[in-house]
C-alpha cells in the first residue's frame, strides 16, 4: 500500500491526497508536523533531503517528491479514470493551469517565517490568469469540459481565495 506523507495544511500534499481519492488509490497517510519542524527528523530527511511534503512511498522504488511530479507519476502507473485529456494542446492547458497554483501562487502562500496571527488574504492568481480558466460552479469538475483533470488537484486549495470563488 502505499503511504503518503503530508500536513493538514500543505496545499501540494493536498493536491496528491485528491489525486490518489479521485483514481481511488488506498494509501496510508502520515502527518508530517512541519509547523513543529518534523520535516527536519533524521527519518523524513532520509525519504525527501528537501525537507518538504508531500513525499509519496510506493514500495517499489525511492519516495516520490513534488506533488506535480507525483501527480504525473500518478497517471502514468494508474491511467483510469485519467487525471489529463487525451489530446495534447489539452494536456498541455490542464498542465498550463495546474502550475497557475503550484508554481504562482504556492510561494505567495506558504509562509517562510513565523505564522502572523492574521495572515492576509491572498488570492491565487491575478486576475489576468484567472480570467484564461473557465467558469464553472465549484462542485463541477473544471478546464476540460466536464472531467476531473491533473488541474482539479492541483487548483483545489486556490478557488477560495479567488473574489468571485471562480478561478
């Protein structure tokens, strides 16, 4: 079985949890305290030397790192039901939107200090970008005409701090 390791509050181990719940993958999930600094535990540093969650162990090989890599590993090991379209300019949108929050806005978010007690409110995305995504109720599969893409994931944790609740 496989075991992932994340935090309640890691966007990226999120964006993997949603992946492994929408192929419907079992897996056993570690929490990492890495407001405590778990992260830093000689152990974990042994699976991921970043000192980062999400790590994903299959058993079969090294732990996977970086949750766009683990979702790209994700479909190709268990291609059903698909996370990408079949053709490729619509992969290469799904793969466009996805880093909208994984590469964008992920820095904007995770904090690099102490905590504040009231942290901002930060939206994800400018509005230039989040005018490219499709509007689409929230509880609808989004970017690619009705189905769950690599994009849903990945865009999960961002939808809330858009204005509108749309991307």
């Amino acid at each position: 079985m496989m075991k992932l390791y994340g935090h309640w509050r890691s966007q990226a181990a999120m964006r993997v949890r949603i992946a492994l719940a929408l192929k419907g993958i079992p897996h056993e999930e570690v929490s990492i305290d890495i407001l405590g600094g778990g992260q830093f535990d000689p152990a974990y540093l042994a699976l991921n030397p970043e000192a980062v969650v999400p790590t994903l162990e299959d058993g079969a090989g090294p732990p996977l790192v970086q949750s766009l890599a683990i979702l790209e590993w994700l479909e190709e090991m268990h291609p059903m039901p698909p996370l990408l379209p079949p053709e490729a300019r619509g992969r290469a949108r799904v793969r466009a939107l996805a880093l909208i929050c994984a590469a964008d806005a992920h820095p904007l978010v995770v904090p690099s200090g102490p905590i504040p007690a009231s942290p901002p409110r930060i939206r994800c995305a400018s509005p230039a970008r989040r005018s490219q995504a499709e509007a689409a109720p929230l509880h609808r599969p989004r970017y690619t005409g009705g189905c769950f893409t690599q994009a849903s994931p990945a865009s999960a944790r961002c939808r809330p701090y858009s204005k509108s609740g749309r991307m």
